[in-house]
C-alpha cells in the first residue's frame, strides 16, 4: 500500500483514529496573521473530520450524527471565545468537536487575558474527557501560556498570505515529551527567540527554522471556501463576537469603578482636611474645559463626610481583584457588632 | 552600534550558508577522489583534481593565516599537476615528480620514444592526503558539518509518532 499523503483528510482520519483506538481528544491550534485564512483552514479541516464522522455513523462506529447543516454546527459547536464555548460543551455529544475562532484581542488586556486562560484550561479538561476534537484559532501566541500550549496536540501555522484563493499551511506536531512539550511546546520558544533577535525582516526565515526544527511534520495546501459559508460564519458567528467585544469594552468592572471612586474621594477628603481648600476651590477643580460642573458642592460634601465616617477597610477589601464583583466584603463594623454580639452572650453563659 | 549587531546577524547566516555549501562540495570531491583511487587514470585524476580545486579555492580566508594555508594546500594540488603536465626538461617538473614519487616509463609511439607515468596510482593518493589537509583546515575554521540521516516528515512522521498502522487508518 502506497503511503498515505499529509492532507487535511489525513489529518481528520487521525483524529478519529485517536479517538477509537487510543479513547483520547486531539487539540489543534491554529495560528497566524489576520486574514491569513485561519478560519477557511478550521472549516477546510473541520469538513474533512465530519466526512469521516458521518461515515463512521453510517457504519454504526459512532453515536454521534454530525448535523447536515452549517448553521446548526455554526450556532451549537462554534464559539468566539472559551468563556462561550464553556457553555455549549455541556450539551455536546462525545466525539464530537468544539470550533474556538477567537477573533478578539484580548492580549492587550491583562485581567481578562488571564481569565481567558482560566477559560480555556477548563475547555481542553472538559473536551478531554468527550474526546472532542478541538480546534482553537488564535491571531497571537501570547494568548496562550505554556501550559495550555504543552497540551496541543498539533499546531497549524500560517505564514503567508493567500495567492490564488490557495494558501500554505505548516503542520507542527508537539514533542510526547511532557518534560519538553512543558517546557519548549512545538519546539517554538528558539525559533521566536531566533527571529526577535533578527530585528528586521529576513524573507523565508520563520519557514527556514520551522522546516530546520524537529517538531516540524510537513506542509499542506487548502482552498477557500465557498462564500456562502463565509457569508453564514460572519453572520452566526463572528458578528455576535464583535457584539460581545463591543460590549466588554464599553463598560468596566464594578471592582474597578468602586476602586477609582474610592481614590477620588480620598482625593477630596485630603484636599479639605489636610490642606484647607474650601468646598468652592473643590468645585473648580471638578469643572471641566467647558464650564460644566461635574460635581456640586454639595455632592463634593457629601463625599467627604463619607470618608470621614469610613472606619479603615481590611488589607483584603483594599486589594480589589476581578473575583470581588462576585462576592461582597463585609464592613467591619458589622464584623466587630457580630463578634460584640458573640462575646456577651459568652459572658451572660458564664 | 545597531549596524554591528545587523551585520554580525547576516554574517551568522552566511556561515551557516557556506558550511552547507562547503559541506557538499568536499562531499564531491572526496567521491571523485575515491574513484580516481578505485581506477587510477589520468581522466578520473583530472575530475578529482578539479573537485578538489574547487572545494579549497572555495574555502573562505578572512584571515591572512587561513590565506597562507589555503595557499599551501593549492600549490601542493599545483604541484600535482605539474607533475602530470609539465615538460620533464624543466627543473621544476622533475622536482614535482620527485616529490610524487612517481617513475617515469617509454612508450613506443612509432619511432619515438615517448616518456609516461607509469604509477599513476601515486597521483591519486597524494590527492587523497591533500583532501584530507584541506578537510582538517575547514574543521578548524568550523565549516565542517555532519550531514545527518534526512528526518522523518509527512504522514509517516504522524503515523510513527502516533504508532499507527497505514491500512488501520483506512479502516477509521
């Protein structure tokens, strides 16, 4: 039998060959730049696994039916983050597969950067144990920490851009190694190093090393899609993405609102107190260019007497974290009144 | 300061770029060598000769002793040829086949008598010696590589990593 060829068909027969014969999930990473085709790739290769998939329910070697239409894949099986994807997996059927096209740059963002991360550790646990094939586009690797990275199975790459509606694709296994797929994922750590150090563009360089490092599998050819698809994929997945990005930048953490409000009454309440500005001064000083008063006089006392009145916050309540949106800090007069309470009825026992 | 660091990345990839160059080259030349050992002729002299030119004229002498070596090795190749071409009425020829150790022999060609090298055998491994001065000088300038067994790659690297048999797959 001749030797089978590095195809994405190929490709999709693994994965279910894992799944059968080995009862595990297999986690493929695609990265590269925007409009690459990271997408059309995830949807090329995703095509080819349903292929295999449906034959293998036709065979009876699969309960799971994969749907005949893409918008019933695109709303119950793709996500744009994790945090979405997290709540689809509950209702997924085994063997089937998870599609995280993550569009949105959240790398810029350091907190929600980390919950991502927290996210998408959870993801791979869960797809693990459904053996779930798990695609997971990503436009930057510094999304990824090492450990979610040590757990990827392959990783596509894409370093060019598309001519003639074809684009190239590099297939990079990662080491069984757990002490090196840890520490060096994808053998990719020297390569970036390499090429940062490089400081200019060397044409062909990322491929030179890619091709030099033994990570590296071979490389593939996909086509675009038809534009129906495309057009589906925008509006079902895609577009409700932005929507939910729009909205995570336009309002900000309850944590962080009451975090600034806090430094500018203490602002207020040092200015008064410490240095004598009347409650007029402060009013000017929270006017703006136009003339518009943002806070009264008034509004400005009232703030004051506020912190006059605060008592000193625990160390705890004072380090505001993402976590303190979901649970309440007590005030410590209620603590001291509750231990106050405990400690006369001790007594009156006695 | 910036300029440096450029110039030292471009010439670090140059390197690399000539010990793979070079690597072949000397790979080349040592087969033509071989075979000019395995049947010594004066034809298959000739292409070890010019193999072996090459792979020295292309060793890279940025500093003077790397040129004076380099020199040193060329003139011993200049020294063979001379022996194979040069008029044996002049000094310099018989001083090279001297250094040879080769046996001049007469061969009838009509009424003359025409002087040959009758141990050809002797050119070859004088060659073989120069091959291996000049291998041991790109060693030092470090533009010797070891030309490893080609990696796995493909479906079969998948398929090895992953221990899995071809016509299983079909059955998936």
């Amino acid at each position: 039998m001749a030797s089978p060829r590095l195809t994405l068909d190929f490709l999709a027969r693994i994965v279910a060959y894992r799944q059968k014969h080995k009862e595990s999930d297999t986690f493929i990473i695609i990265y590269g730049r925007r409009r690459t085709g990271k997408s059309t790739l995830g949807l090329q290769l995703l095509r080819r696994y349903l292929k295999v998939k449906n034959k293998q329910y036709r065979e009876k070697k699969t309960t799971w039916k994969p749907e005949h239409r893409w918008a019933q894949h695109f709303q119950k099986y793709f996500a744009g983050d994790a945090m979405d994807m997290l709540k689809k997996i509950k209702s997924l059927p085994e063997e089937s597969y998870v599609f995280v096209d993550e569009g949105v740059d959240v790398a810029s963002w350091q907190h929600a950067m980390e919950t991502e991360q927290k996210n998408l550790k959870e993801l791979i646990l869960k797809a693990g144990k459904r053996k779930l094939l798990t695609i997971f586009i990503t436009p930057s690797l510094r999304l990824l920490s090492k450990d979610i990275l040590a757990q990827a199975h392959y990783m596509l790459l894409i370093d060019s851009e598309p001519r003639d509606d074809k684009n190239v694709a590099h297939v990079l296994s990662n080491y069984d190694d757990p002490v090196l797929a840890e520490n060096n994922p994808f053998g990719l750590y020297p390569i970036i190093k390499r090429i940062t150090r490089a400081k200019r563009h060397v044409p062909g360089m990322l491929y030179n090393l890619i091709s030099s490092s033994d990570s590296y599998v071979g490389s593939l050819v996909y086509k675009r899609l038809d534009t129906r698809i495309y057009e589906l994929y925008d509006a079902l997945v895609k577009e409700p993405l932005i929507y939910r990005q729009r909205q995570r930048t336009k309002y900000v953490s309850k944590a962080l609102y009451d975090k600034t409000n806090y430094v500018l009454n203490t602002v207020f309440y040092n200015l008064y107190t410490k240095d004598n500005k009347s409650l007029a001064q402060l009013e000017r000083l929270a006017t703006d260019k136009f003339g518009n008063t943002l806070l009264s006089s008034s509004t400005i006392k009232r703030r004051i007497n506020q912190m006059a009145e605060a008592t000193r916050p625990d160390d705890e309540a004072l380090s505001w974290t993402d976590e303190d949106e979901a649970g309440i800090v007590l005030p410590r007069e209620y603590l001291e009144s509750e231990l106050e309470a405990i400690s006369d009825t001790n007594e009156s026992e006695q | 300061m910036k300029r440096k660091e450029e110039t030292l990345e471009t010439d670090d990839w140059r390197h690399e770029y000539e010990k793979v160059v070079l690597s072949k080259k000397y790979h080349a030349a040592a087969r033509d060598v071989a075979l000019a050992i395995q049947r010594p002729e004066k034809t298959n002299i000739e292409t070890a000769m010019a193999s072996l030119y090459e792979y020295v004229a292309s060793l890279p002498a940025a500093k003077q002793s790397t040129k004076t070596q380099r020199q040193e090795i060329l003139a011993k190749i200049d020294t063979a040829y001379t022996a194979l071409y040069g008029d044996l009425r002049d000094g310099a020829t018989l001083k090279a086949i001297q250094e040879l150790g080769l046996k001049i022999g007469y061969v009838r060609q009509g009424i003359n008598k025409v002087p040959r090298i009758t141990n050809l055998a002797r050119v070859s491994l004088y060659l073989r010696d120069v091959l291996a001065e000049a291998g041991d000088l790109a060693t030092r300038m470090g533009l010797r590589v070891t030309i490893y067994e080609p990696p796995v790659r493909g479906a079969r690297k998948i398929l090895e990593m992953e221990g899995i048999d071809p016509e299983e797959l079909e059955d998936v």
